[in-house]
C-alpha cells in the first residue's frame, strides 16, 4: 500500500531533535517500522500540487490539524484507492467526511492525544492577557521601562468571572486548570454535565447568550461545525463585557474575521488570544496578526513533544491494526462504514 503523509516542515530544528515527530523530516517516528511491513511511504510538506499529483495512487493519507491538508470532495473524487484517512492530532474538520463516508473512506483522529497540552496553552494565553504580559515583556526588548503604562491594563485573575464554550475533554481540564486561580467559572456546551461533574469540576451551566455579557474572560473549546462556525460574529463579540478578553485554541472560523478586528481596534475587547486560525498557516497579511492587544501563536498548542509522541503512538496503531485487517480504536473512529459515528462529527451530513 502507498502511504501519504503531508507534514509540517521541520528544517533545522527537526534535524537537532528527533523527538519532533509532527515534522516531515522524521514522519511520525515510522518510516521504519512501515518500510519494514514492505509499505510505501510518501511524505510531503506541499499541500496543494505534490498533495494532488499523489492522490490518485494513495491507499493511506495522514494529515495534521496544525499543517491541514484540506481534503475536499473534489479531492477525495481524484483518489480513487484511498481507504484510510488519518489525523495525527484531534479535529478532522480539514476533511470532507460526508464526501468519505459516501466513498466508504474510514476516517480516524488520535482522540485525546493532545486535550493536556492544548488546555495548559490556554490557561497560558488567559493570564497573558489579563496580566498584561506581552506589552511588560517588549519593553524589555525595546530597553524601556515605563510601569504606568504595562501595570495600567495589568488585572489579578482572581475572582474574575471566565466563561467556558464547549466543556468537552479539553474544557474540562481548562476548568480543573484554572480552579486555584479561585475564579467563578460559567460553561455552555450542547449537552449540559451532571451535577456531580459540575462540582467537582467547579462550574456552573448557562445559556451562551446569557454567559456572554457575564464574563471577564470567555474560552473556546467547541469543534468546527455549521453551529459554530462564525458562532462568534459581530453581535456576540460586542455583548461580550467591555473590557473582557477572548481565547480561542480550537478553530479559527468559530470566531469571525473582521468582526473581531473591529472589536480589538475599537477597544471594546481588551485582548485575543488563540493559535487557530483560517485558513492555516495564516497569510502574512491576515488582519488578526496586526490586531492590538493580542497574544496569538502559531497552531502549536496541540503539538507539544509529549503530545507529538501521543499521536505518532496512535497513528502506529490505527496503522498497524489497519494493515492487519483489525478494527481500528473504537475512540479514534470519525467515519466508518459509510456513517459519520462520532457524535461531535455528525453534522457532516447536513453540509
């Protein structure tokens, strides 16, 4: 079989360390051990003309969130052996699945892999905006030294209301994350938790219009579907409180583009924080990279080294048994059979 793995490009860095497995250069950890199961394997960093000269004699494409191969219907017509689609990380929203499920193409995510690392980034990017730490730490770089204007915007977490948008594997530790912070914390999600798991989680449920307008600080865990894409549009970014900030690490379309421009230059939200973006990577002349007061990083929360050894280790196993002929994790599964299974996933049908 001929396997197709379209990874970031790794340069130097993927040269002087070998545990960076998400780059092309060290693919995943498993030329190896494919090569000697007698397996080709193909891996690119093009993800637009080599991708599509590729395709039609593909059985095996594994692609990323942080470097997505967008894996369209039109592309999925051109790929007539393909059988196995994979994500080494969590969200396969960059693949047509109702295109694949209609093609009978098994589509599979390393679930969890990565909700550890996304959710410590998170807590990161919250008190990097509400601390004011970026403006302090250029003033470093600039040789200045002007207390008055960082302390000015510079607020304690404590007691600050944060309001979290889908309380899903990554949610939920954000929230266990943030409890010694001794913060009141709101959450929506489409199915509301147990009141066990709300205490000991420590949060409360709320209508998202209603936790909006509440909350100092609003996250966003939700996966990209027709409900939450463009979810934060202009009327929501402007009920959020004055003065309140927004993070979001799970896809960039969720908020929308230029509404959220006009609300960072007006001044309405004190700060964004986030390392998703749309498309992906960002254009050099994305509006959101010139926005003051953000805190934005490249799509890297997901791919810490210990998480990037979660997904190669999943992406071994879905391959191994697959080549088998072993049913794949039960977890990992997005589309098989011709069906959507995944629940966060079954909008794919009303695309």
């Amino acid at each position: 079989m001929k396997i197709l793995m379209v990874l970031y490009p790794g340069g130097a860095a993927a040269k002087e360390n070998p545990e960076l497995l998400g780059a092309a250069e060290n693919a995943l950890g498993l030329r190896g051990f494919l090569e000697g199961k007698g397996q080709e394997l193909v891996v690119l960093t093009d993800k637009e003309r080599e991708l599509d000269q590729h395709l039609p004699t593909t059985d095996i494409l594994v692609t990323t969130p942080f470097w997505p191969a967008y894996v369209t219907a039109e592309r999925i017509a051109r790929a007539p052996k393909l059988k196995l689609v994979l994500t080494a990380g969590v969200g396969s929203d960059h693949i047509d699945l109702a295109a694949a499920a209609s093609r009978g193409i098994t589509v599979a995510e390393v679930t969890g892999s990565n909700v550890v690392s996304v959710a410590e980034h998170t807590v990161m990017q919250i008190l990097t905006l509400v601390r004011n730490y970026l403006p302090a730490y250029r003033q470093v770089i600039e040789g200045r030294w002007d207390i008055a204007e960082a302390a000015a915007h510079s607020h304690d977490l404590e007691g600050k209301v944060v309001g979290i948008v889908g309380a899903g594997r990554i949610g939920q530790r954000v929230a266990l994350r943030l409890r010694p912070f001794d913060v009141h914390v709101l959450y929506y999600d489409y199915r509301r938790l147990t009141t066990v798991e709300e205490e000991v989680l420590g949060i409360r449920y709320a209508l998202l219009d209603d936790l909006i307008p509440r909350c100092d600080v609003i996250t966003i865990h939700s996966p990209l579907t027709p409900e939450t894409d463009g979810l934060f549009d202009r009327g929501r970014l402007f009920r959020m409180k004055k003065g309140a900030c927004l993070v979001n690490t799970a896809r960039g379309r969720i908020v929308q583009t230029e509404p959220l421009v006009e609300a960072m230059t007006s001044g309405h939200l004190a700060g964004y924080a986030g390392d998703v973006w749309y498309p992906q990577p960002a254009p050099p002349d994305h509006p959101w990279r010139k926005m003051p007061n953000h805190a934005m990083t490249v799509h890297v929360s997901g791919t810490s080294l210990e998480a990037q050894r979660r997904y190669a280790d999943g992406i071994r196993d879905c391959l191994d048994r697959f080549l088998a002929g072993r049913p794949l994790e039960r977890d990992y599964l997005i589309v098989e059979g011709g069906k959507v299974t995944s629940p966060s996933y079954s909008y794919a049908f009303g695309r």
